[in-house]
C-alpha cells in the first residue's frame, strides 16, 4: 500500500479545521443571539437616566402649572364633582360609593360609626376607595375625612384612644396637652387612612362640651394646638362653625336658627379665634367650615353656609382667608327643610362654597350634583366660578401630599393603643 502523500494529509488536515470553526461559529452565533435579548448595560443606563430625568421634569413643575394640566384634561362634570365630600352607609365599598367615585369622580369621602368596625378594616377601606379613585381619568386623590372632636363626637369609640372633650381640655387650661391629645389623634387617623379631621371646633360657650370655653383668646390658642398637633401626622384641620355658633341652643342639624348679636359683639367675641387662626396659621393647613345658622347682622335672609355676604365679604374680604370653604353637612334640617337639594347646592356655590358636605343618601347627592350642573348649563353659575374652587382644592390636595396607602397592620397596632 502506498503511504498517503503529503498534500492528502494537508488536505485532510484543512477539512477538519474548517468543520471545527464551523460548530464553533454555530455555538458562538447562539450564545450570542441568547444575549442580545437581554438589554445591555447601556441600555439599562439610558432607560433609567431617561426615567430619572422625566420624574425630575414632573417634580420641577410648580403646583401652578401641576393644576392647570389637570384642569384642562377635566370635563365640567369632573369639576363639579371634585367639590362635593360625600358619605355613604355600609363598611365596605358598595355600588354607591362606587358610582360616586368612578362615574361621578367625587373629590372626598367623610366616615361614620356606620363606615367603621376594626383600625384594619377602616385602613382597607381607605385604601380601596383610593384605589377606584386611582382607576380615574386622572387619577385625583380623595379627601378622607371624619368628625373626630373629642368627647360626644368619637368615631368608634369603643377602639380609639380616649379623646377628651374640648371642655374638659380647656378646664385643665393647658394648651401643650391639648397638642398632645391632637398629636394622639392624628396618629390614628392617620394609620387609618384620614387625611382630613373636620375638627376643632371654636365656638364660644360655657356649657357646650364641644367648645374651648367662652375667652376668645383661649379658644384661639388651644384651637392653634389642636391644629398643629393633627398637622403634625399630615392631618388637615377644619375649624367650626364660622361664623361661631355658640350663641345658639338649637341644633342645626333638626331646625334652623338666628343669632341676633350685633357685628362689634360677634367680631370682638365669636370670630375672633378665627380671625386669629387666619392671621397666624398657614391657610392651607385648615378648612373653615361655615354653620347653617342665620346672622342677621350680616345677612337677614340666608344662612351663613349658603351667604355670599358671610363667605365672599366677611371671610373672604374681610378676614382676608386664603384656604378652602366648607360647607355644614347639606342634609341637615336647618337647611333641607327649605330648600330642595337641587338648589341648596347651585346656592351654596353662588355664596362662595369650596367643597359641599352630602353625608349620606346618593338620590340627594346626585340631586345637588345635578342642580349644579344645569346652573352652569344656564348659566346661572360660571365655570369660571367652579373653576376657582376647583384650583384651590386641587392646589391643597397636591401641596398636601395625600398619602393612597396605609398599612392596615399598622393600624391595628397604632389605633387604640393609649387606652
């Protein structure tokens, strides 16, 4: 046999080379595809530089202009509805809740004994209304707010912390415990969801348990404490009923009334702590809420919640306060006994009204919601008028930071917990 010649058994060694590199080319050409479908580092980088860049572009708007991009991706309806904080009747989000937030797109929520069981369970409920507010076209957070006073006036007593009455607070005369007991409750509202406590109250009386005393100046001071202790766990206050209404024995909730006190008397006395929180707190820090009861000094004809005279001249001009106006509860007999829902609220709004308090049936709310609505049609209100409440609230709720979640575990550890 012949040995194989030299240039066989280059060509031999040529061909198995060529068939290595090929498999080696096919291996590579796969790890290589494998790894391009991942982003590469660069990419990683670019993406979350761009990422950063477009959040520090959102933060460096000013809340100005952060309102008026929302106002102009608001249809009247939506406006309208960002002015009403409405109750409801049941522990769990219902169909009204529902309806009022997703369709409607109400701007705030009040809680009663009827809403509350357990600090857990307040904590879930808050957090899912925020949540149906947060599947909204714009996705505006909610007010949430309750009448959380002191004494009579406690939401689910039974599991809170004790809350004192403003009348026992101002017998001990000591304003740094009325910050504490503030600071107390605002922790556990706070935990619960609350962003809003309609509290404290300033009326002037020596036998009302809801009120500081009869001093002006104590009442003032004590309700500063009050309101610095529920700002402090980011709480906004709403100091009530303006313009005072100690002067009166009959519950507004059943019946109207009338203060017969002439301007000097009501000035120097019933609205000088308000005057004072005006002139000295940070109006954006408190709601003033304004009382269904006549001051015929000022106004012989209409109550003081649906008074341009009482709202735009004497809180706003006069006082010169700058913060939201709430009204009293709507459905109370002071008012709702004379005049339909439809055009208590269009009235409300004329006088001056930031947010309308609708309590508790969705046939009454969606009554002043449409009232309201066929005013501006004929125009009866302008939607400039509504435009200027809706800046002011919507300015509060992004300066104010409103927090969507809490932790219902924390609540349940938090809430109750100095009993």
């Amino acid at each position: 046999m012949r040995r194989p010649t030299l240039l066989v058994i280059y060509t031999a060694i040529a061909i198995v080379l060529a068939i290595g590199a090929f498999f080696a080319y096919e291996s590579t050409s796969k790890a290589a595809s494998s790894i391009v479908k991942a982003p590469s580092t660069e990419e990683i980088s670019t993406k979350t530089i761009k990422a950063s860049a477009e959040k520090s572009e959102s933060q460096s708007k000013s809340t100005e202009q952060q309102v008026e991009e929302l106002m102009s991706n608001m249809r009247l309806k939506e406006k309208i509805s960002q002015m009403m904080v409405i109750g409801f009747q049941t522990a769990q989000v219902d169909d009204h809740i529902k309806a009022m937030i997703s369709t409607y797109n109400v701007g705030g929520i009040i809680l009663f004994d009827r809403n509350m069981k357990t600090p857990k369970q307040v904590a879930m409920l808050t957090n899912n209304l925020q949540d149906l507010a947060q599947q909204t076209k714009n996705q505006i957070p909610l007010m949430m707010g309750i009448d959380q006073e002191g004494g009579a006036i406690v939401r689910m007593k039974d599991q809170v912390s004790p809350i004192p009455s403003q009348q026992e607070l101002e017998l001990k005369n000591n304003k740094n415990l009325v910050y504490q007991t503030a600071d107390r409750n605002g922790k556990e509202l706070a935990a619960m969801g609350f962003n809003i406590d309609f509290a404290p109250v300033l009326d002037l009386s020596a036998t009302d348990t809801r009120s500081f005393g009869t001093d002006p100046q104590t009442v003032a001071a004590f309700g500063e404490a009050a309101v610095s202790g529920l700002n402090a766990n980011g709480l906004t206050a709403a100091l009530k009923h303006f313009p005072g209404n100690g002067r009166s024995n009959i519950d507004p909730h059943v019946e109207t009334s009338s203060v017969g006190a002439n301007k000097l008397d009501l000035e120097n006395g019933d609205i000088y702590p308000f005057k004072s929180m005006i002139h000295n707190v940070d109006n954006n820090k408190f709601f003033i809420m304004v009382t269904h009861i006549k001051y015929p000094a000022y106004d012989k004809e209409n109550p003081a919640s649906i008074s341009p005279i009482i709202i735009q001249d004497l809180l706003r001009k006069q006082l010169g306060y700058k913060g939201l106006v709430v009204t009293d509860d709507l459905e109370m007999g002071a008012v709702s006994k004379y005049f339909i829902y439809e055009e208590l609220g269009v009235k409300a709004v004329q006088a001056g009204a930031d947010v309308l308090l609708v309590c508790h049936t969705l046939e009454n709310q969606e009554k002043m919601y449409n009232g309201i609505l066929q005013a501006v049609k004929q125009g009866k209100i302008s939607e400039k008028r509504i435009d200027e409440s809706v800046k002011r609230i919507l300015t509060h709720k992004l300066t104010s930071d409103l927090p969507l979640h809490v932790d219902p575990k924390k609540a349940k550890n938090v809430v109750g917990k100095n009993k």
